[in-house]
C-alpha cells in the first residue's frame, strides 16, 4: 500500500465506515507519515463527535411564536388597509352610481343649498343654531351612522373568516 | 436525545399547523428547535445571530408549511431551510478568520501527555479549521455528528446518492486533517 492509497481510506477507517485491512495496517506499522496522519485523523474525529451541542434559550418558543404573531398582526394590518380602501372606494362608487341615477343637476344644487344652510348655521350662535336645524336631520344622521356601522360589522366579518387558512 | 417523529405523528401535526393552529406550530417548534439550534449554532459562531437565525428558520417553516408537499419528511426539509438560511447569512457577513497556519505555527500534533490542554487546542484550531470548509461540507460536519442523525437523512437534504455524502464527509475531514 503506498501513502496515498492510504490517505484515500484513513478517515473511513477510523470512522468505522471501513475495516483496516492488514496491508493498511502493516504500511501505518511501517510509515511514520501515515501513522500520523492516522493519529490526527482520529483526533479529528474524537473532537468532532465530542463538539458541544448548543441547547436553545429556555424562551425559544415564546420567541417564535411571539415573531410569528407580529407577523400575522403586519399581514393582517396589510389586509386591512387594502379592504378598507375597497370598501370605501366602493361606497363612493355606489354613492356617485345613485346620484347619477337620480337627476343630477338637481342632486348637485340639493347639497350646494344643504352646504350653504349648514354654513349659515353654524355662522349663528348655538341658541340659534339648534332652532334652525330642520327636524329630519337627525334621523338622516342617524340612518347614515348606522349604515357605517353596519358596513364596518360586515368588512370585520369578512376580513376574519380567512384567517384561519391563512399562512 | 432523538428527533425522529413517526409519519402519523408528522402528517397530523403538520395537518393542525396548517389549519391555523399555534399550539400545534409550537409543538412543532419544541420538537425540531434542538435540533435546528445545534446545527445552527454550528454553522454560525455569533450567539446572537445564531440565536436570530434559529428563529428566522422557523417562521420560514411557518410561511412554507401550506405548501409542503410531503414528498420529504418534515425534519429533511427543516434541514433544507437551516441550510439556506445559514448560508443566506454567511453571504451576507464578513469571511471567517483564517486559520493561521505561518510558519510560526506547528502543524497539530495528537495531544500525549497533556491531554486537556490538547483537547483544548484541538478544539479551537478545529473550529477554525471547519469555518474555512466549503458550505455543503460545513453543513456535513455540522449535522452528521448530531445523535439521530443518519446518512441517509443528510443525503436526502442535500439531493445526493449516500455514497456522495459519505464522500464528502471523508474529504471534509482529510480538509480539516490537513489545515490542523
């Protein structure tokens, strides 16, 4: 056996991958390059079987888990921020649809004169103001905050519905 | 210690992470954050960073899990993402410090009769020695010498025969023989 030949098999001998063959053995008898090389090799592999296995901090988990929840909170704020420009994209959409619908022209001239009487209210003192108010203004008001609710209770619905199969 | 689940216990489990489930993700983390942690720390000298990527590793295996096939076992493709993203990170940071081999420097010598303090030069120029390796046979030496892991796990993660693993194993070790 020439040193090369046994360069090509030390470290499967001595990681018990390979049975030393005599001839092996006589060459590591008879060369002291080799059967240095045979030394350190088993050093080699001594040192990398003792190396030290790192344990994870006690917290890992809450840590990952804690990563992986603001994560889902960023995706979800992502989420929600393009919903709620739908949605509102929408509500003006179907708001310009029906004044459109209806005659516009007179639409137009309804809230520049709704503009200008809101406008003279409020240039009045508060006893005054609360005088002038037409009645039917507070069950518009009314109407309107609870169809804002009512669309805000469906977007939240149908923004959590996903969430489960969400990666 | 042992990483090994059995297939039931895999698929349900990855069933439950899927459907939303954080107890059964963190059940998951518990089961592969030993193993993940010991190779990463291997591979990454920097606690901190290690301790970071670590992390990194599992919200990877988080965004993935709804589209693992299962063609692998869980603990292969685990494997896979430590392995990418260690060296995702090496790209990034600066090259190892090499290890100084000038003439100044006797090549190791097996310890004789001071033997701790051999083991403790032995295990520095080592560590040295494994961060100059190439990154597949870096991660070689990193995993192989774990309790449970086998060769045919490491050759599955990687894509190659075992014969090739074992290969570079063996030269990987020659490498560090030769640098020490």
């Amino acid at each position: 056996m020439t040193c090369a030949e046994f360069d090509d098999i030390v470290e499967a001998i001595v990681a018990g991958d390979v049975v030393e063959s005599d001839a092996a053995r006589a060459h590591r008898a008879a060369c002291a390059r080799c059967a240095a090389a045979f030394a350190v090799a088993e050093a080699v592999e001594r040192a990398l079987a003792a190396r030290p296995v790192a344990a994870p901090p006690a917290r890992f988990n809450a840590m990952v888990m804690g990563r992986i929840r603001s994560e889902r909170w960023r995706a979800d704020q992502q989420v929600d921020r393009v919903f709620n420009i739908a949605v509102t994209a929408g509500v003006i959409g179907i708001v310009l649809g029906g004044l459109a619908l209806l005659n516009l022209a007179s639409v137009t001239t309804t809230i520049v004169s709704m503009a200008s009487m809101t406008a003279d209210a409020l240039s009045r003192p508060p006893a005054a103001r609360a005088e002038s108010l037409p009645m039917w203004i507070y069950p518009l008001a009314g109407a309107l905050l609870a169809a804002s609710a009512l669309i805000w209770r469906w977007a939240e619905g149908a923004r959590q519905q996903p969430e489960r199969v969400r990666p | 210690m042992t990483w090994r689940m059995t297939d039931l216990d895999e698929r349900a489990l990855i069933e439950r992470c899927r459907a939303g489930d954080d107890d059964a993700f963190s059940e998951l983390v518990d089961r592969y954050k030993n193993l993940v942690y010991a190779v990463v720390t291997r591979l990454v000298a920097d606690r901190a960073e290690a301790d970071d990527l670590a992390q990194e590793v599992f919200l990877k295996v988080h965004r993935g899990l709804p589209y693992f096939r299962g063609d692998a076992r869980l603990s292969t493709w685990i494997y896979r993402i430590v392995s990418n993203v260690c060296f995702e990170a090496r790209g990034r940071s600066r090259p190892e410090t090499p290890l100084d081999r000038g003439p100044d420097r006797p090549a190791f010598e097996p310890p004789s009769i001071d033997a701790s303090f051999g083991d403790l030069e032995l295990r520095d120029r080592l560590e040295k020695a494994i961060a100059q390796l190439p990154d597949r046979e870096r991660l070689l030496v990193a995993a192989h010498y774990l309790e449970g892991v086998q060769y045919e796990a490491l050759a599955e993660t990687l894509g190659i025969p075992l014969g090739t693993v074992k290969t570079h194993l063996y030269r990987a070790k020659r490498r560090l023989r030769e640098l020490l």
